[in-house]
C-alpha cells in the first residue's frame, strides 16, 4: 500500500483525517450531493451487515481498488470500519492518492447503528443461513441478532475450565471476534474439564490449542490468541476495543487487575468462579451495577478460598458455567433478557439446587464509587 502522507498535519506530525459523526453522514447522504460510502472492513464483517449502497474494498487493498471503483478523485467519499480506526487510516490513504473529498465515519457502523440509523438488508452467505438456522428462528435474535453477533468483539480471559466451553459456545454462535489470553500451556491434568485441549495437544500454549480448535469448529469468526498473563499493567491493552469480558480466571490478582481496567474502560465482564462442586455466576456492567470489589472488598486467605489443584473440582461444573457465562455475553451484547446484574446465581451440584444472591453496589468501594 502506498505510504501515506500527511493531509492534515496533527500535533505530532502524525496524519489526521476529516471525520463525520453518524447524524452528519446520513444528512449528507439525504442531500442532493450524497457522497460514496466506502466500507473498508473485511469480507466476513461487511457480510454480516453494511450500509446502504456502500462499495466494499478491505483496508489493506482499498488504495489498490479505488481507482477502479471510484475513477473521479473529485467524488466525495465517506470511509467507515467498525469503530473509526481502520477507516481513519484509509482516509489517509486516500488522500495521499489525490482523493480532495474523503471523511472518516466516527465511530464507525457500531456508532451508526448506535444512532438507530438502518443497515442495508443482510445478505447472508448460505452457509452462514444454515449454520445459524437455529438463531434465525429464535423470537428477539432473527436476523439481525446473528449480524450483531458477527460483528461483535469478545475477551475470554483464561482458556481453562470455565473459558473452555465459554470459547466453544461463543465461537458457534458466530460471535466475529474471540480474544483468548492464557499464558500456561495444556497439561495433561487439564483435559478433565478444559474441554477444548486435546491429549494431542498437551505441551502446547493453551490459546494456541483453543485457537485452533475454535476455527476449525468456525471459520466466520476470527480468533485473536494472546499467550500473556493478565497483569495491571496490560490489562487495559488486551481490553482494548471489546464489548464485553468474560472473567475466567482462576487468581484474585487478576481479578482485581481486571476489575479495575474494565472499570476503568467502561466495559462489562461476567464473572464465574468454582469450588469443588459449586459454582457462581454474576455480571458487573460499570456504572450501573456492582463490581467485583463490592463483592470481595479484600482478597480471602489461601485457606478460605484455595486453588483448584488444592481443592479439586467436578469437570462439569465449570462446563456448566462457562456456558452460562458465554449466555450472559450473548444477551449482553444483543440486548435480550434479564442481565444477571446486582445478583449472583449460585449452583450446589451435589444438592442439585440453584440459589440467588442479591449484590448491592458498594457506595465505600475502593474500585468503582467514583464510577457514574
Ligand atoms: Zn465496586
């Protein structure tokens, strides 16, 4: 791709493109000089859902294709990605190629639709008709549901027992984007629950095991494998850009790193956690419901709450909760249902018995009582 120049020299020499916020587009788009829109984000996103009369070229060949597509560098133009950033760069590009008239959807389509501006019928592949079959049939999933899900962004933290099955159900149902982070590697004494390592795979990274496991089980979607352990100093960077977090760790460490950082961006985690033969379930949306230190304000003693290869566990009971975290993502992220906010579900496999907690929002807590 040609390097771009600066069309708009920022503070620090770095190109800055125009932008257009999602009211402005679809004003233009209504005037008597609507520009082109020009989609610049891979094949399998613009399938799920695009705008209205957009041209299709993927970033990386967008300054290859537009000549083609867009002969008159005079054509007003207006990029967009999923949330800005690809297009920004585009923008840029396009610029430097002699294009007068290019702007940059802020936000992108997530702000558009955002906005409740409409996206162009979905036109699905077959394929992706009969693979989600089920979804599409589903009263308040359909269609648009299914597009939702293949544009969303997921973080698994941990591949073990609960990120297990939560990878593999949100990998089938189409979920676009999987970050899976886990810094360990598949041990033999895994496979009892972590159900998506295979005894072949035993001595390898445990993202790499799953990443191959989860496009092998769906090519739509596409697995980032992260091999790093969550610390408060790179959690913030691995929550970069997701929608929703799914904590299947197994330390308070990390737990508390994560806490504060999705806090702090102001993303939701559904949390899970076992013991033995039990399990929890809850889920902090920032701002408006409890976090996980109003839960636990101080981490518990090893004794009161010790590690899985102290205390032994059930392999299906993190199945079980792993497959209601990877529900609660899916409802967050389309919008359905009852989000299990402000209430722990609890699970006593042996009794066979649900229980709800109720969880108030701590208004002393040392992580979220600044948080509106
Ligand atoms: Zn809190």
């Amino acid at each position: 791709m040609a390097q771009p120049v600066t069309q708009q020299a920022g503070e620090f020499g770095h190109a800055t493109p125009r932008e257009i916020d999602a009211g402005g587009a679809d004003s233009l788009l209504h005037s008597a000089t609507p520009p082109t829109l020009v989609d610049v984000r891979e094949q399998y996103e613009w399938d799920a859902g695009h705008l209205a009369g957009a041209l299709h070229a993927p970033v990386d060949s967008v300054a290859t294709m537009i000549h083609g597509l867009v002969p008159n560098p005079e054509t007003p133009l207006v990029v967009y990605c999923a949330h800005g950033v690809r297009s920004a760069r585009a923008a840029v590009a396009l610029g430097a190629l002699g294009y007068t008239n290019v702007q940059s959807l802020a936000g992108g389509i997530v702000a558009w639709e955002e906005a409740g501006l409409p996206l162009a019928p979905t036109a699905r592949t077959d394929a992706q008709h009969a693979r989600y079959a089920r979804h599409l049939a589903l009263p308040g999933f359909g269609a648009e549901g299914q597009a939702r899900l293949l544009r969303a962004r997921v973080l698994i933290l941990g591949a073990g027992g609960l990120g297990s099955p939560a990878a593999l159900y949100l990998a089938a149902a189409g979920v676009g984007t999987l970050r899976l982070v886990d810094f360990d590697t598949v041990d033999i004494s895994n496979l009892q629950r972590q159900v998506i390592h295979t005894t072949s795979g035993v001595g390898t990274a445990k993202v790499a095991s799953a990443a191959n496991q989860l496009r092998a089980l769906n090519p739509d979607i596409q697995v980032e494998a992260i091999n790093e352990r969550l610390t408060a100093d790179n959690a913030a960077v691995l929550m970069n850009g997701m929608e929703v977090i799914l904590d299947c760790t197994d330390t308070f460490d990390a737990r508390y790193a994560l806490n504060r950082a999705a806090l702090a961006a102001r993303i939701p985690v559904v949390h899970a956690s076992v013991y033995r033969y039990e399990a929890r379930l809850t889920v902090f949306t920032p701002g408006s419901g409890p976090c996980y230190r109003c839960m636990h304000a101080t981490e518990p003693s090893a004794e009161a709450a010790p590690a899985c290869d102290v205390a032994g566990v059930l392999g299906s009971v993190p199945g079980v909760f792993g497959a209601l975290q990877a529900t609660e993502a899916i409802k967050l992220l389309l919008g359905i249902g009852a989000p299990l906010v402000g209430r722990i579900m609890l699970w006593d496999a042996l009794d066979a018995r649900f229980d709800e907690m109720r969880l108030q929002r701590d208004p002393t807590c040392a992580d979220c009582s600044t948080v509106q």
